[in-house]
C-alpha cells in the first residue's frame, strides 16, 4: 500500500475539509471559466467503443461526467481520489446524473494507480496535478496503466506569458482569493491553493516530465491567455 509523506496526509486532510465547497473553489480560483477548459480538454481524448477512460483526482466527478457525456454508452470511466471527501461529494453528483451508472470511484493516489498495466485508454486528470507530491511518480503510473497508444490529457493552472496580466493574475491569487476565501472556508485551504499553482513548473518545465515518463506527440495549449495549459502526451503504439 502507498504510503502518503506528510505533505500528502497535509493536502488529503485539506481537501477533505474543503470538498463541499470544492466547485466553488474551482469558479473562483478560474474565475467562472473552468466548465470550458473541461470541455475542451475532454474534447482532446479518443477513445473507442468499449474504452475505459481513468479521470485521476477526480473530485466532485466533473470531467468524468464531461467524458460520459461526450463518449459512446459503451465506455466505462473509473474516478479515482486520494481524498475520500472529494468521492463522497462525487458519488452525491453522479446519483444526480443520467450518467452517473457508467462511473465507479476509487480511493487511491496518483503515485500508486490500483490498476494492472494498460488497462485505459485515456486518462485524464483536472486541476490536480500540481497537488501530487512526487509528480513524476505519478506521470509515470498514468503511462504505466496507458494502453499503448492511449491518451493521456491533464488540465491545470498555469502562468499567463503577458507579464502585465500575470502581475494582475498573482494579486488576485495571492491578496484578493484568500480573503473571499476565508469568508466561505478555511482561509489556509485558500492560502495553499493559489500558492501551489504559482509554484507548479512552467509548460516547458512540465513537458518534459511527461516526456521523461515516456510520453511522445507532446502537445501544450493554452487557455485563457495562459491562466491554464491542456496538456496532452500520447503512449507510444509499438
């Protein structure tokens, strides 16, 4: 069984305090535009009839219930968590949803995926990446339970290339977020957050992780003016 560091427990038991205000985090921190860069990250899978698609970190369910509505009836999605808050939060939206049947959740990090060697077709992961302690472990578990030939797609924060709107960016991530922040949870949740977005690596930096985890057909796109990068990283075929 993995075992967390204590950086890890310390993000676990933060997002456990904060999942039931966890979307509300997520349209403030993306200023009420995250629903598109899941979509169009989504978008950037192919996955075929029959596929299993892994949504890593995945939350409240939102981009597994985006992959549902957008692949055939077929195709089955597996939710993992390392957070048991964020799935019980998870499992309340998919009871809601028509698509809600066809996703099953998991309790597990990212650095130790509980699944054979390419067993998914696609993966995707939003918003958590830069939450994972050891992130090169863990792009090398998502290519290790890759098909050969899937698709892995990871959605994040990242840093606007005009230095003007970055400026304006970081005062509002690092003065205004936690204030409003602390009005609605725990101010320290809201410290953490924006905190961990500017110290995650550049695109570049990013890159070539998921190229030394072995992923090729490297593509970086960013949203936004740069507030957030899809990347997207194929497994070889052969």
């Amino acid at each position: 069984m993995f075992q967390l560091s204590d950086k890890g427990r310390g993000v676990r038991q933060m997002f456990d305090d904060i999942s039931h205000r966890y979307d509300l985090l997520n349209r403030l921190l993306s200023l009420g535009i995250d629903r598109r860069w899941r979509r169009f990250a989504v978008s950037q899978l192919k996955i075929p009839t029959g596929g299993r698609v892994l949504d890593i970190a995945t939350g409240t369910c939102d981009v597994a219930l985006e992959v549902a509505a957008r692949t055939d009836p077929t195709v089955t999605i597996i939710g993992e968590d390392f957070t048991q808050g964020m799935l019980v939060q998870g499992q309340a939206k998919l009871d809601r949803s028509e698509h809600g049947s066809r996703i099953m959740l998991v309790n597990a990090p990212c650095e130790e995926i509980p699944h054979p060697a390419a067993t998914f077709d696609g993966i995707t992961i939003a918003f958590g990446i830069r939450n994972v302690v050891d992130r090169q472990a863990g792009l090398g578990e998502m290519f290790r339970v890759l098909k050969p030939g899937g698709r892995a797609v990871i959605l994040e924060f990242s840093h606007p290339r005009s230095r003007l709107f970055r400026q304006l960016y970081y005062f509002y991530f690092q003065k205004i977020l936690p204030t409003i922040g602390g009005l609605l949870s725990k101010r320290s949740a809201y410290q953490y957050l924006p905190d961990s977005v500017i110290e995650f690596p550049s695109q570049q930096e990013f890159s070539q992780m998921m190229a030394t985890a072995g992923f090729q057909r490297l593509q970086a796109c960013d949203l936004t003016f740069g507030i957030a990068t899809v990347y997207v990283g194929d497994k070889p075929a052969a």
